[in-house]
C-alpha cells in the first residue's frame, strides 16, 4: 500500500484532530477519576471506576479491530468520537441538574469505554496508512510527544476547572474538544484498503483469523505478553497512588493535578528523546530497559518518604512510556500485514482494557485492607520478576532474536519492505517534516 501524495497534509490534520479530541477525554479522565477519589476514598471504588473504565472497552475491541479492517476507518473513528461525546454530554446535563449518584457517573465512564473500543484500533490502524514506511517511527515519536504535551496540560485544565467551577464544565468541554477533532479529521484523505472493498467474510471468522495470524507471529505474541505484564503490574497499582496521596498527605485537587503533571513532564521529554536522540536505538532494547524501569519505578513510588519524592519517581515513570509504546507500536505496524492491522490492534486494545481492570480488582480492594506503599512495592517487585521468567523461556528467547534479525521487516508476513534497523537509521537521518511535526490515567504504557 502505497501512502497518499499529500501525506504530510493528512497527518497533520489526523494529528491535530486526534490531539484536540484527546486532551478533551483526557481531562474527563482525569476530572471523573479525581471526583470519585475525593468523593469516596475507597479502594473498592477505584476499582469499580477501572472496570468501568477498560472492561467494555477491551470487550468491544474484539469487534472494533474487526469492524476496523472491514469499513472506511475515517468514518469509524468519528461515529465513535460522536458516540462519546453524546454520552459525556447527557452525563454533563444529569450532574448539572443535581444527578450525582456514583452508578451513573460509572455507567457513562463505561459508554465512554464502549466508543473507545471501536475507535482506539482504528486510529492506530489509520497511522500506516497515512504515513510512507520509512517515517512510521518518526510520525509515532511526535505522536508520543504530542500525547504527552496534552498529557501535561490536561491535568493542569482538569485541576483548575475542577477546583474552580466544579466537574460538569469539564464535560461541555469534551464535548467542544470532540466536535473539532470530528471536523478536522473529516478533512483526511485516507487511501481505502483492498480488503474493504472485496467480499467480506464473517466476524467471527475474522477474529479467528486474527488470533491465528498472533499465534504464527512469535514476535507479535510475545510483545502482547510483554504489554499485559506492565498493564497488570505497573498500570493497575498505579490508579491507586491518588488514593495514596488523598489518604497520606492530603486531599486537596492541586496535589492529584501535580501528581498527573509530573507524570506528563516526564512522558512528553521521553517522547521528545524518542523522535530525536533515541531514533536509532533498537526497537526491543528500549522496550525491555522501560518494562524493567516500570517495575523499579513502582517499587520507588512504594518506598517514597514524602510527596516531593512521590512526584519524582512518578516523573521518572513517565519519562519511560514512550521508550515502551514507540518502539512497541512501530513493531507491530512493521510487522504485521496492512489488512491486519485493525484485528491485531484490538486484541492489543483488549490486553490492555483488560489487563488493567483485572489488575484492579485485586489491588483496588487490597487498598482498603493493605496499606497503598506495600500494594506498590509488591507489584514493582513482582513485575521485574515476571519480566526476567519471561525473557528466559524458549518462547521469549525466540522472539528476542527474531526481533534483532536484520530482517525482521523482511518476513514474508510483514508487509513492508527493509528491516526494523535500516528504518531507524532512515528515520533518523530524514529531514523533520514541519506538517507531521499513548497517561490518561493508568493508560501510559
């Protein structure tokens, strides 16, 4: 498949809607996710709100990744950005009029997650079509920069609505945030996959497809046990460390906004490392030095003596996502097939939507019995330990070396020409292109 004549125009404009459509819901994350914390101060609740959260959304992704290979993607990630700014709206209209019951606040969190299903694997599965081969990782690191820029604002916008004016104006917000990014993209040119056109065959059929396309790709299957690893170990405790702060130094908005924005901090200047100096490295170099960084990091927010070292460690941890998802996602779209990209995107969708919530369920509870420091350090502990098994075992052996044969973008599955290492090179002796130039919370890695 070849990219558009006018690519750099269509990634502009994708980037820039998916930015502003994203700082929107990333400050309803964070606003509703705060709101639930100080109004509750529950561990069962945190959980409850992390169900809510990833569950539809992992459960929907098995049909979104489908839905994504079969319809016009364009098309599929602005129903479901509508979809989820109408829920957002009638959850700002209830609240406003006085409706604040915890169940229908998680029940719109929970559509929220629905439209995220169907529309995260196909904007992660428009990035290669809208982009040459060569400039993937670059357009993937600005991406990551530019999450993280949002990343940072959007904690700093949620604290002072949120302390001033209250939760409902975030909402209208997204809404506002919602109709530029649907505009925007609709301006995008996005070439029509050959499979789209042709005659479709079933779902289910498309998803067992999909599943035995993974267990064929030892590369695929092991970074996908990789991602569940960090999501269950490292991002389900860490939708506790609000609570931590609320429970051990205070209750106040601007201490869970400067707990985000650190956060961001370091995730924006590791998105910034990954576009430029860090271009070359080795794809799973950089992932294997972030998982285990992951796990050190959590052990450190554990072992915090107070909120300024909290915020460090918390730093330390966002500047270790990109090194992670870049690289991760770069993989994945170099090499998997084009037409598969939609279906092995949702089942990335769907370790992810679930992993956490699963992770959740054990570590929410825990909080109200066990104290937040001990959970973090347990986990941190725990994930280095499952990372070091994992590396270790004839599975983990192979994918590791297949991953730094020079011809990793060769295989006969891949669909795209030259190896994961001439592209690195090539991206990083390529010329910025000015035009092209993911945590909400708990989705960093």
């Amino acid at each position: 498949m070849t990219a558009p004549a006018h690519w750099r125009r269509n990634v502009a404009l994708f980037l820039t809607g998916q930015t502003v459509s994203l700082f929107g819901s990333m400050v309803v994350q964070y606003a509703v996710m705060w709101w639930v914390t100080l109004q509750t101060r529950s561990g069962l609740a945190m959980a409850l709100y992390a169900v809510a959260a990833f569950l539809p959304q992992g459960l929907v992704s098995i049909f979104g990744g489908v839905l994504a290979d079969r319809m016009n993607r364009r098309v599929l990630v602005m129903i479901a950005d509508a979809a989820i700014a109408a829920a957002t709206l009638v959850l700002a209209l209830l609240m406003a009029n006085g409706v604040t019951d915890l169940w229908i606040v998680l029940l719109a969190v929970a559509i929220r997650s629905v439209g995220a299903g169907v529309q995260t694997p196909a904007a992660q599965a428009m990035i290669p079509q809208l982009v040459p081969g060569e400039q993937l990782m670059r357009v993937n690191g600005i991406f990551q920069t530019i999450h993280s820029a949002m990343a940072l604002l959007a904690p700093a916008a949620a604290g002072a609505i949120f302390a001033a004016f209250g939760i409902v104006p975030v909402f209208f917000l997204d809404v506002a945030t919602a109709v530029i990014g649907i505009g925007l993209l609709a301006l995008v040119t996005v070439p029509t996959l050959e499979r789209v056109s042709e005659a479709a065959t079933g779902y289910w059929q498309d998803l067992t497809e999909g599943m035995g396309y993974i267990r064929r790709q030892p590369i695929v299957r092991w970074l996908l046990l990789v991602y569940a690893v960090i999501f269950l170990l490292t991002v389900a405790p860490s939708f506790v460390t609000p609570l931590l702060i609320a429970r051990r130094f205070g209750g106040e908005e601007w201490m869970l906004a400067v707990l985000e924005i650190a956060f961001s901090l370091g995730m924006m200047l590791g998105g910034v490392l990954m576009s430029t100096v860090l271009a070359k490295r080795g794809r799973v170099g950089l992932i294997l030095f972030a998982v285990y960084g992951f796990g050190v990091a959590t052990v450190a927010l554990g072992l915090s003596p107070n909120i300024w070292v909290f915020y460090l460690f918390m730093f330390a941890f966002g500047l270790l996502v990109p090194p992670f998802s870049t690289p991760f996602m770069t993989l994945i779209q170099e090499t998997v097939e084009p037409s598969m990209h939609g279906r092995v995107f949702s089942y990335v969708g769907i370790v992810m939507a679930l992993a956490t919530p699963v992770g959740m369920v054990v570590f929410g509870p825990l909080a109200d019995v066990v104290s937040v420091p001990a959970l973090l350090i347990a986990a941190g502990v725990m994930a280095v330990g499952v990372m070091a098994i994992a590396t270790r075992l004839p599975s983990g052996r192979a994918a590791l070396a297949a991953a730094r044969q020079p011809s990793v973008g060769e295989q006969p599955s891949a669909g795209v020409e030259g190896s994961a290492d001439a592209d690195a090179d090539a991206e990083a002796s390529g010329e910025p292109d000015a035009e092209a130039s993911g945590r909400p919370t708990g989705t960093a890695p």
